[in-house]
C-alpha cells in the first residue's frame, strides 16, 4: 500500500507530486486528476469523539486541501486509503445515513458512510485490515476482495531465522551441558582471529604454542563477522573459508555468533539462507541416501515450503562445523561429480561436491576443524584459511568478567589467575577459562580460596573432583556410610573414572577423538 501511494505521488505527470514535495497545491487541478488521501485509521482513534465533516476532516490531515478552496469534491477522482481499518470498531448497524461532505459528524459516521458509497460516493477506497476484523464490513460494500500473503521464499527465510534464534540464543559453555544454558550475546567474547596458511601440523604443547606465537610477525586480526570479507584490497569473492583452531579454542561459538547475528539481522543481510551443518549430525544421516534439499529440508523443516526451482539464485551460506568429527571417509581424489541438489546420493558424495563447489557453486561454505583433519581437504578448493588463536590477554579479562556478574568475584578469580604464569597463558583457550571459572567458583563458595590451584595438574584435578560432588549431588550419595562419607572419592566415581580412563586410552589408540553413548555402554 504504501509503495502504491508513494509511487503516485512521485509520477511526474500526477499533479499531486505534493505529497512527495509538499509544494504543489489543487489549484487548477482537471476533472481527470487523480487524488490520493492516505488515512492512517490509527491516528483516527484520538479522533472518534470528535465532530467534523469529511471537508475538515482531510483539511486536519492534509495541509494542501486546507491552503485550497475546494468547492467541490466530485471534480476530482478521489482514492481514499483507510489503512488499517481493524484498529478502529466501526458500528454499521447504528449509523445514521450521511452524504453532505460539509455536514459534521462523528469519525465511526463518517467512515461507515464512506464505505457504504453514501458520502462522496463517486470516490474509490481502499481498505487494509486483518483478516478476523473484515467480517465488520458489509459485503455489498466490498467490490473486491484481495489479501496479501509472504512469498513462499520470504516466508521459509523468516522461519528459518526464528530456528535459528531459537537454537542459538541460549548455548551450553564448556563440557558441562546439563547446567542451565546462559544468552551468547551475553557471554560471547570476541577471539582473536587471524589470517592462517595450510601446512603441517603443529604439535607442540598449547603453552608452548602460545608462547611462540608472540616471536611470529605481527598479524592482523579478523572479526568473526568479518570471516567471508576480503582484506586484500582487490574485493576478491571468498566462497570457501577453512577456519582451524584446536580443541576448545572457540570455533564453534564464533559460527554460532555469525549466525545469531544474521537471524537477528545484525549483520551479513546480504546473505538471504544460512544453513548450520554440523559433521556430528551429518554422521547420524550416513546409513542412507539423501538428496541435498531432502538434507536441507529434515534439518530446516521452513525450507520445505519455500518453493525454491533454484538455490543458486540466492545467496547461501552453509556451516560445516567439526570437520575433525567427519565419520563419512569424504574422498577428494577420486569423487563422483555431483551437481543436482534434488537427486539422492551418499552424504559423502553430497558433501565432496558441496566443497569442491560442484553442488551449490554460488554459496559461501564455511568449515571449521582442528589442524590435523583438514589438511585432507583440496587447498585449491579453500579461498581462504584462519585460524583461532582464542583469547588475547584483553579477551581473557572480558571473559572472567561477563562469566561473573559479582565483581568482586570475578576480579578474585582473575587475580588468581594471573599468578600462576601458566595458567593465565593457558586461559587463551574459552574451553580452559571456562574449567578456570568452574574450579575456582566452587573454591570460593567452599570458603576455600586460600588453597585454590596454581598448576595445570591442580586445576585438572579439582576440576575431576569437582565432577565427583556433582555426581555424588546427582545420585544422593551426600549422606553415604562408612569412611567414604567425607570424602567425593567414593567407590561409584572411582569406579566411573577408571572406565573413563579406559576407555580414553584405547579410543585415541585407534585415533579416536570423539566419543559417542554408545562407546559408554560397550
């Protein structure tokens, strides 16, 4: 509606371009003109007790009529547009009949008469409501009846960012997923991000590798948001972005952040699709063959509606994050070509081809992994290669300080943080200031912060032990007999722990990173 009026309005043959410049007046104006009176029913509202004809009731809302001496109406072709007539009850029942534009009456008057041809009945009307307040109309006022609907594509990508919000507003930080979920913008803190190269594997100790990384030349850090932007100068277009990062360092919440923030529309508005792929998941679909939509379609249920003929007219971006946890043996060398998004194939065959940009050549593809995997991925299919660093010294502070809305807390803990070397190098790492904030809260609360842990095996311990009066909370075993009732080392965690331990050591014998239930119950 409004385009419409806007768009007259701006015809340079309209003579009521006055709406668009406030300059013109009706002076002269033919029996042929058009004129357009907008009336926004809600501002009608504050006006329903008032008493005034329909003349002075468009000299209120239109300063052109009021400046004009308009003796009659019918010369012109007016086109009244009641928007949003729902807001407004109108009484048709009780209306007394009105048809002189000069004579007073009430608001409720002067619209019922409007719409039932009885005032000015040569002008033309359109009327915007909801669909449940239409009944108020009399149908043999209604010459047509229209109603406006999203297009289908609209409608699935308002649906898919309301998925998104709904999965990403509320995140579990660190190993423990059982406690109560916190807001990521509330507790995101930005990493400290930079333009990385696809070579060996670095293998040294994360204290170490920190500490040689202040000898490298200087970098230049890139925002999260800013991941699929070119810093060349030369606006090259970036399709594949390959971030790295080890374990913990924070790769997951930089896509997740990325993606909250186009679902909110806060950035990246360009994108019109974004669609989270995480391997873990794509590892459950191996069994059986899938078409790509039929992939998109069980992950993202809006998409179904969407009526998309072709993906490539939009601008997509697809996230693979935890290429490290891939369980589908994606073969580069020798993979079947693979262009049509409809037709049913293996996950590996559709995932191969969405890389190397066979399926979906117009989407932006973002993976995440640690080092090690991906150098099994074509580097002439990677545009570009980052690598998460974690937090800066600055990050680390903000981290300890968004963790813990007690001040003074949050600065004890900091504190203590800061005088163990290795452990404020270490706190780089999100995943390890969050095991920090775990241990060291529960020392606090404990009225115990005179013995908190100093080394990384202290904290590692405590953060078990810590693990133990959970588990000793979680299965009523406070009030245990015998010596074990002083103690969260009981015969139940030690019984746990070892099992654990187990089965850590033969897993990553096999090269096994991650594990499944299942592998608990084997």
């Amino acid at each position: 509606m409004k385009k419409f009026i806007k768009q007259w309005a701006e015809n340079k043959g309209s003579v009521l371009t006055w709406l668009a410049t406030s300059a013109k007046t009706f002076i002269g104006i033919s029996k042929d003109e058009e004129v357009i009176f907008p009336l926004d029913v809600s501002k009608l509202i504050n006006m329903k007790d008032a008493n005034m004809s329909l003349v002075e009731l468009l000299n209120y809302f239109f300063e052109e009529t009021r400046k004009s001496v308009i003796s009659d109406f019918e010369q012109f072709k007016v086109f009244l547009v009641l928007d949003g007539l729902d807001k407004l009850p109108l009484d048709f029942d009780k209306s007394n009949i009105l048809a002189d534009v000069r004579e007073p009456a009430s608001v409720n008057v002067l619209l019922t008469n409007l719409i039932r041809g009885n005032l000015l009945p040569s002008a033309q009307l359109w009327i915007t409501s909801r669909p449940s307040e239409t009944e108020q109309l009399p149908p043999d006022s209604i010459d047509r009846m229209t109603e406006i609907r999203e297009k289908p594509d609209v409608a699935s990508q308002r649906k898919l960012k309301t998925q998104l919000k709904d999965q990403f507003t509320k995140v579990c930080e660190g190993i423990d997923r059982q406690k109560t979920s916190a807001l990521l913008n509330d507790i995101f803190t930005d990493l400290y991000i930079i333009e990385g190269e696809k070579g060996e594997v670095n293998v040294q100790s994360e204290t170490r590798q920190v500490q040689d990384a202040k000898f490298k030349k200087q970098e230049t850090p890139i925002k999260y948001h800013d991941i699929f932007k070119d810093t060349s100068g030369e606006n090259k277009p970036i399709r594949t972005v390959l971030t790295n990062g080890m374990a913990g360092i924070g790769k997951t919440f930089a896509s997740l952040k990325y993606m909250l923030d186009w679902a909110e529309g806060k950035a990246n508005e360009n994108i019109y699709y974004t669609f989270p792929l995480p391997f873990r998941e794509l590892n459950l679909k191996k069994e059986r063959e899938h078409s790509l939509e039929e992939l998109i379609h069980q992950f993202f249920p809006a998409m179904e509606t969407s009526e998309i003929k072709d993906y490539n007219k939009y601008k997509i971006l697809v996230v693979l994050d935890g290429y490290d946890e891939c369980r589908l043996d994606l073969d580069f060398s020798e993979n079947t070509v693979w262009t049509d998004m409809t037709k049913p194939t293996s996950v590996k065959v559709l995932l191969t081809n969405l890389i190397q940009g066979n399926l979906l050549p117009e989407a932006q593809i973002w993976i995440t992994s640690r080092p090690a995997a991906s150098n099994h991925i074509p580097g002439d299919k990677v545009d570009r290669v980052t690598e998460v660093r974690g937090f800066n010294d600055d990050q680390k502070e903000e981290y300890f300080r968004k963790r813990f809305s007690d001040k003074h807390l949050a600065e004890q803990i900091l504190s203590n943080v800061k005088t163990s070397r290795s452990l404020y190098i270490m706190c780089h790492i999100p995943v390890f200031c969050w095991i920090t904030s775990e241990v060291l809260e529960d020392f606090v609360s404990r009225n115990q912060d005179e013995g908190m842990p100093k080394t990384l095996t202290d904290m590692y311990i405590h953060l078990l032990l810590l693990q133990c009066r959970q588990a000793n909370v979680k299965y009523g075993d406070d009030a245990a007999d015998g010596s074990e009732t002083d103690s969260c080392w009981n015969t139940r965690n030690i019984e746990t722990v070892l099992s654990l331990s187990k089965l850590a050591f033969f897993e990553l014998e096999k090269g096994n990173l991650l594990f499944t239930e299942d592998n608990l119950t084997e």
